[in-house]
C-alpha cells in the first residue's frame, strides 16, 4: 500500500511541471481573450495583470503555476543523483520565484519592472546552466541553443522585426521556449527526447 501513494506522489511531482506551464499559459491566453482592450502588438502582457475583469485570471495564472512548479524544480535537485542536477534544480526554482514575483507584484508597482527583468534573464541563463551541464544530451544541446534563440526573439523585436512596439509577442515567445524546456528538455521532461 505504502509504494503506491510514493508512485502516486512521484508521478504527480513528475507531471507539476508540465501542469504548471498549462497554468500559466492557460492563464496568459485566457486573459488575452477575455480583455477587451488587450492588443498583441500593442501591449505588454503585463497590462493584463492590472486591467479590471481579467488581472487575477493573469496575475492568478502566473503565481499559481510558479507553485505548482516548485515541486518539478524541488524534485529535480533532489531525486537526480549529481550536483548538476542540483544546480539546475535551484535554477529553476529562483525563475520561478520570479515569475511568481511578476503576478505578485503587477504594471503599477515599481518592482514589476526588476522582477519581469530578473524573470527573463533568469530562463535565459536556466537555458545556459542546463545546456552546459548536460552537453553531451541532447536536451543538453537544444537548451544551450535556446540561449540565442530567446536573445534573438528581443534583437528582433528591439531592430522593429516584429509587428508593433508591444511586448507581448516576444514575452510569449520566451514563455513558449520555457514551456518546451519544461515539458520536452528537462532532466524530468515528461515528453523526453533522449533515446
């Protein structure tokens, strides 16, 4: 009886991450529909956590699926033998924190900006810690080439590559690339590429 509640609470922890991005993402784009003024090129997706109607549906998506995230991030340091491993569990557990951070603190205060900022840079350099430590994987290989890949997403939104001054699409296009780095390369990835 004991090994399966242990089966039941790993398999959970296990797939908190892949629940965390549908909380999140799902938290994002239903915000997006139900806004009446919400404009892709236009906006930051961080109006919609102080636009009334839809804030808590955003700000709620982004808390909630940094804490049902935690235990991935936890699981990770934790049930993978090695200190890398660790070391990419904490990363994923501070991107979290600041992601959780954006819904806490909304547009209009002050900390929004530092903690929006710290966010990205933090996925960025998970992208970096991970690539680096699992080289020799495949997933270790596609997460360092996110690196450019997300960089380049703001290059081309700052050269006017994307369609309208907003933020939005290129937050999205961030929050996808940490959405696949979670579900299909990392060390827990439900959907795994390794052979």
């Amino acid at each position: 009886m004991e090994r399966r509640a242990t089966d039941w609470r790993s398999t959970a922890v296990d797939w908190s991450g892949a629940a965390a991005v549908c909380v999140t993402v799902g938290g994002i784009m239903l915000a997006t529909v139900l806004s009446p003024t919400f404009s892709w090129t236009h906006a930051p997706l961080s109006e919609l956590g102080v636009e009334p109607g839809v804030a808590w549906i955003f700000n709620g998506g982004l808390v909630g699926g940094a804490l049902i995230g935690l235990p991935f991030a936890y699981a990770i340091a934790t049930e993978i033998s090695g200190w890398k491993h660790s070391v990419i569990g904490v990363a994923l557990a501070v991107g979290l924190c600041f992601m959780a951070a954006v819904g806490v603190f909304p547009m209009d205060n002050p900390l929004h900006t530092p903690v929006a900022v710290a966010f990205y840079l933090t996925v960025t350099a998970l992208f970096a810690i991970d690539g680096l430590l699992r080289l020799r994987t495949r997933a270790g290989k596609i997460s360092i080439a996110f690196v450019p890949i997300h960089m380049l997403g703001w290059i081309l939104w700052g050269a006017g590559y994307f369609p309208g001054p907003g933020l939005a699409l290129p937050e999205l296009y961030g929050a996808l690339l940490f959405s696949i780095w979670v579900i299909v390369l990392s060390p827990k990835a439900v959907v795994s590429i390794e052979t």
